[in-house]
C-alpha cells in the first residue's frame, strides 16, 4: 500500500512538472491551462504551406440596409455583453456587419486550454429587424469591443476594438479614440501594390475574477504572410499591449511595414485654413516623435500638397510614436469631435529590430473624415519575431525630458516690406519645458545644402512654461528645388541639448508659389 501510495505521488509530480515546462509556469500547486499563442502560431504555420485565399466578403445585399445611421442603430444588447452575467473585469461585444465592414472574422474564447466558437446571431444586437429576411450563414461578426470598468468603481465602457483588416484602436482613462494602429503593412506607400493582412480570427482568454490584463491572439492572413500576434492589454491611465507577433513569409515583399500608426491632419498652425471651416484645427496628432540614433526628434505632421515620404534611418531604435500634444479646446473648437482629448500611441521595441528607418508618409487630403498620416518601422530586412509594447497615453513618454516643440508656424510673406525677401520662408518654433541652466542657451541649426539660412534669433517666451521660441529665415535655392529640403534645430548649452531635435522637411511647392 505504501509502494503504491508513493508510486502515485510520484507519477502526479512527474505530470506536474512535465505541464509546467510546456506552460512556463513555476508553481507546483496551481497548473496555468496552456494559453492561446503556440495553438495560433501552429495554425499560422500551417496555412503558410497553403496557397493565399481571398477570404469570402459578406453579401452586399445582405447589409443594403446598414448605411451609416443604420449601422448607428445596430448596437450590441447590453445583456448579451460575453462575461457580464458572470461580472468579470473586462468583457466582449462582437460587431455586426455594414458600411465598409464585410468581411467576417471567427471570434473564439479560450478557456482551459480550448477554444470555443461565437457564434452570429442576430438578436445580439438592437433594430436587428434590419437584418430581417437575411440567411445568417451570410453574415458574420467583423470584430469586437473589449469593455472594462476603466474608473474605479464605475460601469464598463469600451476601451479597445479590433475592426477591419488589422487595424486597432484604444485609449486610456480620460481619453477619446483618435489614431489607429495595424497588426502589419505590406508595401505601405507603394502606389497599388500595396497590401492590408486581415485578421481573420481571434482567440481571446477568458480573464479571472480579479484579472488586470487580458490575452488574446489572432491569426493574420494575407498573400504576402501569415502570423500570429498575442496581445497582453492592460488598462488604466496608461493602457499598454505587449504585442508578440511572429510571421511565416509566403513571399518576400518589397516594403514591410511595423506597427503602423495611421492618424489625421487636416489643418494646423502650420498650414492653410480651408475656407468655410470654423475650427482653428483639425487633426488626430500634431507630430511624429523618435527616438532613436539622434536622440529625440519632433517632425510636425502637416498637410502636403502632394503625397510625401520620409525616412528617418536608426540603428538601436528606443521608440516612435505620433502625439497629440496640443491640449487646448480653443485651438479646435469642436464640441463633437473633442480633438483635444486624443490619444498619443507610442511604440517601445522589446526584441532587437536591427537596422532600418521610421518612415512617415502624408498624402493630401480634403477632408477630416479620412486619415492621411502614416508612421511606421521600415526594417532593412524582413524578420519572422517582432515584440514591442504599445502604449495610449496624454502625456509625451516619460522618459522624454528634453524641452518640447509647442508650436510650428510657417510665414511665407514679405510681411516686413524688405527688400530681396522673394522666396523667404520664416519659421517660429516654440519650446518649452526648457531645461534650467546657467550657461548661455545655443542654437544648433542644420540644414540640406540646397538650402540657405539667412538668420536665426532666440527670444524668450513668457507665455509658456519655460518657453522660447526660435526664428529661422531660411530660403531655397530655386534651382534645386526638386531635391529633398530639410531644416533642424534644437537648443542646447554647450554640448548638453536642452531640448528634442524639431525636423522639418520643406515641400517644392514653396519654391513655386516663390
């Protein structure tokens, strides 16, 4: 009885063990069921050996009805929320399909190590006499919400979604949704070539009672590749996703874009006000800020009179991100819209992502109702294993404590009436949050060699914090025109910089308006 007795305990340590090396957990007592990542990446391995197929769209005709105020009035039942009879910390509200939303994604919860379906039905959702008369093998979830209480205390509200292609948007406490963010971009600015993955299912891990993260994967397909991504989402006044997405390459492709962050900027301090628009401003994000090989670099996002692309080259690239730091309701006056209350999303690498360049693409745009901002990583070569931590936050990174670039403006008239000021251009850069020091403040200034700079000149700023603001008169050279245009500065004292690097890249066009 004894033999058999110890024989027994021997063989449950053995079990123990043996499931704590697959799971990477070290407790003996409690065994963690095996999450949804290796499930997802065999799956991804597996359809790679396939040839690419165009997943099947959802029926026009079965969504006709869902224009945009339909699909307005298409909610989720709150009752129906996945979780909220069992009260845990974040739930799920799949969502229907309409506008541009067609094509159907397999949604799954995953719990104790098996995935279980969700599936389509129609009384999820409010005025679903709208998809009365609709076969139901026809329609199909096109992603989902996640809610958690993001105030102590407080009801649940929405605080990320996954809808469309690989795009994803959230926020955190106090913040409205404004930039979005994708899985993976395939030739990105590639005029026609280029490719949006889809993820095409996802498998979300049901939380415990008094969970503070949630885990999901999701499998992106497209011709190019197959991957899986896990997402670790914590909320809060910063929310973060640790993502791990590994990739299985069908074809080499010739642009690979990482984390792409797409945004708006329709009008700013820096460009024309359209006429007949009572907003001072309009824009999801202001700039575009890097960290990397130069030490900190603001770009101010503007509107281009034609599509433009810049590469900013990094070896050990610490972070990028594009910010909204312009705070102020006056600046936009939009009581809808409440531009001033959106997100920041910064990128952190935590895996090596070698050699390549922050990209930032912006195309013209008549409208505010389309993004026509794109940022992202352009690694030298295509990798298959990229981790990196998103974060939405208000603030700029916390370890940026360098002087910040308020504002950009741009004078292209001869508003002094001096002579031989054709061509001018005349910038005003405000800093603030400048380091204190009690050395002289310096200004560095560079530029590319078809351009000239006339002047610059320093003046204390008292109407913001630790303020000054920087005036550059530069001018092109009319011949060369054509080529790259960029002018920089910061402020420093002696050789320790008081301030991130403002980059601005000048468009032709001012040489031809000139």
């Amino acid at each position: 009885m004894l033999i058999r007795t110890l024989l027994l305990w021997w063989l449950r340590g053995l079990l123990i063990y043996t499931v704590t090396l697959m799971n990477g957990y070290a407790s003996p007592d409690t065994v963690k069921p095996v999450g949804c990542k290796a499930y997802v990446q065999e799956q991804a391995r597996l359809l790679a050996t396939k040839p690419y197929q165009v997943p099947a769209a959802i029926d026009e005709t079965a969504v006709r009805k869902l224009d945009y105020d339909g699909y307005r009035h298409l909610r989720f039942r709150p009752e129906k929320t996945v979780w909220r009879q069992e009260q845990l910390p974040f739930q799920l509200e799949p969502l229907p399909p309409g506008l541009s939303f067609r094509r159907p994604v397999s949604l799954y919860t995953w719990e104790q190590g098996e995935a279980k379906v969700l599936p389509f039905q129609t009384d999820y959702f409010e005025s679903a006499e709208l998809l009365a008369g609709v076969d139901k093998t026809e329609l199909g979830f096109t992603g989902f919400r996640i809610l958690y209480p993001l105030k102590k205390d407080e009801f649940h509200s929405e605080f990320f979604v996954f809808q469309g292609a690989s795009y994803f948007r959230s926020r955190s406490i106090d913040q409205v949704y404004g930039l979005s963010v994708r899985g993976l971009g395939i030739n990105t600015d590639l005029e026609g070539q280029e490719e949006f993955p889809d993820y095409r299912a996802f498998w979300i891990e049901k939380p415990t009672i008094n969970a503070s993260t949630l885990t999901l994967c999701a499998l992106l397909d497209s011709p190019s590749v197959t991957g899986m991504s896990e997402f670790i989402i914590k909320p809060g006044h910063e929310t973060t996703a640790d993502v791990d997405t590994v990739l299985y390459w069908r074809n080499a492709p010739l642009n690979v874009a990482v984390s792409p962050l797409t945004s708006m900027y329709f009008h700013g301090e820096n460009s024309k006000h359209p006429m007949g628009d009572y907003r001072p401003e309009v824009h999801d994000s202001d700039g575009l800020l890097i960290d990397g090989n130069m030490g900190l670099e603001w770009h101010p996002l503007y509107q281009p009179a034609h599509f433009t692309a810049h590469s900013i080259a990094s070896r050990h690239l610490r972070g990028f991100g594009l910010l909204q730091r312009d705070r102020n309701f006056d600046h936009y006056q939009d009581l809808e819209a409440h531009y001033q209350e959106r997100t920041n999303v910064w990128v952190t690498p935590l895996n090596d992502w070698g050699a390549g360049a922050v990209r930032l693409v912006h195309f013209p745009t008549q409208s505010d109702v389309l993004d026509n901002v794109v940022a992202y990583w352009q690694p030298e070569q295509p990798q298959t294993h990229w981790q990196y931590r998103l974060t939405w936050l208000q603030q700029d990174p916390p370890q940026h404590q360098l002087g910040k670039v308020h504002a950009t403006r741009i004078a292209t008239k001869n508003v002094d009436s001096l002579p031989n000021q054709e061509g001018v251009l005349r910038f005003f850069i405000d800093f603030k949050d400048i380091l204190p020091t009690t050395e002289p403040i310096e200004i560095e200034i560079g530029q590319s060699d078809n351009l000239l700079i006339q002047s610059s000149q320093l003046l204390k700023n008292p109407y913001l914090k630790h303020g000054q603001r920087l005036v550059i008169v530069t001018k092109p050279i009319p011949e060369r025109c054509q080529e790259p245009m960029v002018v920089f500065a910061r402020l420093k004292a002696g050789a320790q910089p008081l301030s991130e690097m403002w980059v601005y890249p000048i468009s032709s066009e001012y040489c031809q308006r000139n």
